[in-house]
C-alpha cells in the first residue's frame, strides 16, 4: 500500500490511471468501513482509501477532539486488505485551493443533522468536492449508516455532472444490532447496553408503525428512549427515502431515523 500525505504527489501517481475506486473515511476504522473497502474491491479498479477527520464537518471543538484516531491499528487493517492508496492529506493539502466546483446543498440538508448540527453538511460537501476533484473516482463507495450525507452527496454530484458513481453499501451492525461506527469505541459497556436497547426499541415500533401508520407517536416514543437510559434526543423521526419527506399515507415505505446521546457521544441510525 502507498501512503500519501500530499495531493501532488498523490496525483502524479494515480493521474494516469484510468480508474479508481474510492472510500472516504475519517478513520478508527470498523466493520462497516471493511465492508465498503470490501465491495470498493469487487469493481477491480485500484483501491484508494483516505483518512481525513474533516474539523469543518464538526459543530462542536469539544466533538472534533475527542473524536476517535486509531492510525497504527487502521494501517494493519488496509494493508490486510491489500488496499492500493492511502491518502492521509493534511488541512493544508486539502483546503488551500480553489475548486472549480461549487458546493451544492440540497434542502434535504435542513432537516435532520443539518438542523441540529450547523455547517455539518457544508463541511461534508466542501471536503468531499475538494476529494473528488484532486481524484477523479470511478467510483465512490458511501455508507447507507449515513442516508442523509449520501444522499446529499448524490445530489451535488448530480448537480455539478461530476463523472462519479456511488456505490450504496449497506449498514453493517455489531451482533446485537447496534450500527457499527467508530464512536462505538468511546462507548462503555453500560452505554453499549443501551445502544442495544434503542435499536431493539426502533424494530419494534417500526414493526408496529408498520401495520398502523398513524400509530407513531413521536413524545411517546421519545419519552420511552429517555426511560432506557438515553440522554437526550436530537431527533426521531419517519422518512419516506424516495421523497425524502414524512410519509403521508400508510402504504408508503419509510425509514425511522434517529440521533440521539449517550453521555456525551452522538449517535445516529435509520432502521
Ligand atoms: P466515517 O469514517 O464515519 O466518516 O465513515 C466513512 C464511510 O463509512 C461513510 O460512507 C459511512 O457512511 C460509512 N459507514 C460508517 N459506518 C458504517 C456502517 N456501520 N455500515 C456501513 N457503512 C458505514
């Protein structure tokens, strides 16, 4: 596996490749990341990964510091994977240039994180559109853990015809359900209980929501999350993933997404 730490050099490398698939990361990797890197390697092309903890995509300095970084462990993971690159680009490297495209934020950004998380998603845009452009993927491999960031990730690409694919991959979860994530590992044993708790609670009332629609009760629901040890709800709410809204009638599928904490450790999930 190369490692790069600057984009000239990272561009005279892969400049004359004529494919790349890449997976973006900000590291403490997991089984969900194993999974895209995974499905990153069925495409055949060479495989780069990066890992960047991005400080603008974070609304709280407290967040952004304490946020899990695991390089030595995260290399022996990519080099058992036989990843191709790593790109390890410093603040300098990636926003110290001007990009031709401009970032394109969706209103599907104003509603869950984007409303309790200012600046998150400019912040995503902002790196990803520098990402793509010093790149040039194929193909870029994206979390559905992340529906909402993909989603928004879709739609600037979209908007700025960027020939790049994204390639949806699934959430992939611990054995009691949980999504796998690397906040995870600031968890402890107590809050992981808990973790599992919330999900069970999400399959049911989704089970339930499902045969009558207007049985979601979003204060109740709520209040029985606190009652499992949560502390405190940024959101619960159904989505219609085609439309992006609260769906309205009751045969419309829907996803229950949800942001809540633990102690101090944001989580987030759709179900
Ligand atoms: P992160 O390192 O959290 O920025 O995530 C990097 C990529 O991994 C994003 O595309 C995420 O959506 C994806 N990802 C994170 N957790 C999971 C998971 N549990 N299952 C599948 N993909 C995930």
């Amino acid at each position: 596996m190369k490692i790069f730490k600057n984009k000239k050099q990272l561009k005279s490398e892969i400049g004359n490749k004529k494919s790349i698939s890449f997976v973006p990361t900000m590291g403490s990797l997991h089984k969900g990341h194993i999974s895209l890197i995974k499905t990153a390697k069925k495409y055949k092309y060479q495989t780069l990964v990066s890992i960047y903890v991005n400080p603008k995509q974070f609304n709280k300095k407290d967040d952004y510091k304490k946020y899990p970084r695991n390089l030595v462990k995260d290399l022996k993971i990519l080099r058992k994977l036989k990843v191709d690159y790593l790109y390890l680009p410093t603040y300098r490297d990636l926003f110290k240039f001007k990009p031709s495209n401009r970032i394109y934020l969706h209103k599907f950004s104003k509603i869950l994180c984007g409303k309790y998380r200012k600046y998150h998603f400019k912040g995503v845009l902002d790196v990803i559109n520098r990402f793509l452009e010093i790149i040039h993927p194929k193909y870029l491999f994206l979390g559905l853990k992340d529906f909402q960031q993909l989603t928004l990730i879709k739609k600037h690409i979209l908007k700025n015809k960027i020939n790049t694919k994204i390639i949806s991959c699934k959430t992939i979860r611990e054995s009691n359900g949980v999504a796998c994530s690397s906040r995870n590992f600031i968890l402890n044993k107590k809050q992981m209980e808990i973790a599992k708790n919330v999900y069970n609670y999400l399959i049911k009332i989704k089970k339930n929501t499902k045969k009558k629609f207007k049985l979601f009760n979003f204060s109740l629901f709520k209040k029985d999350l606190i009652k499992l040890g949560v502390n405190k709800i940024d959101y619960l709410e159904i989505i219609n993933q085609k439309s992006l809204r609260r769906p309205k009638k009751s045969k419309e599928s829907f996803s229950i997404f949800i942001a809540y904490y633990l102690n101090k450790v944001r989580l987030i999930d759709n179900i």
